[in-house]
C-alpha cells in the first residue's frame, strides 16, 4: 500500500487490492482488521491523510489550496476529507495548519 501508494486511487476498493496481492477478499479484509485495527477503508483513509500532511508541508505545495492536496492525496471529495480529517487529527484541516505553521492558499 505504502510503495505503490494505491491509496492515492480515489476509486480504490479492497476486491482490487485484494487482486492484486492474489488473496480473497474476506482474507485481506481480515487482516486487515487484525493487523491495524481498522476496516479496509479506515485504513486507506488514515493511509491518506498521511499522504496529505507530507505534501502539505513540501514548500513547493504552497501555492496549492488545501482541497487540491487532498484530492491529490486521494480523496474524491471535500466532504469526505474533512470528516476523515477531523476523525484522525481531532482538528479540522486549517487548525491542522494553523498549529503547525503552514500557510496554504
């Protein structure tokens, strides 16, 4: 998930991970389950926010508004991002950056 960066796939869905690793489904999704406490989608979300505060803090990413690195991230809306956001970080998006001493656009 991490070196091909999958999460990035706003249209990801466990079936396709699963296929590509040659597992069933339930197997990967229990794994999952095990391994990190989360379901398959908790897990890409947290995979992305992730993403999203490493690039939010590039200062060449700067000049991008914050919904454009989310959805660069892998995010398919603004909606989405912000609840998984605030569900990760306890803060929304511009606390996040306000406390951290980012300035976005």
């Amino acid at each position: 998930m991490e070196h091909e960066k999958l999460y990035k796939d706003p249209e990801l869905k466990l079936n396709h991970v699963a296929k590509l690793l040659d597992v069933h489904p339930n197997i990967l999704s229990q794994t999952i389950n095990t391994m990190e406490q989360k379901n398959f989608y908790d897990y890409v979300n947290r995979q992305r926010i992730e993403e999203f505060k490493r690039i939010a803090g590039l200062p060449e990413n700067q000049k991008f508004t914050i919904l454009s690195l989310a959805f660069e991230s892998g995010f398919n809306s603004k909606t989405s991002f912000n609840r998984n956001f605030k569900k990760y970080m306890n803060c929304s998006p511009r606390e996040f950056f306000k406390s951290e001493s980012i300035d976005l656009e």
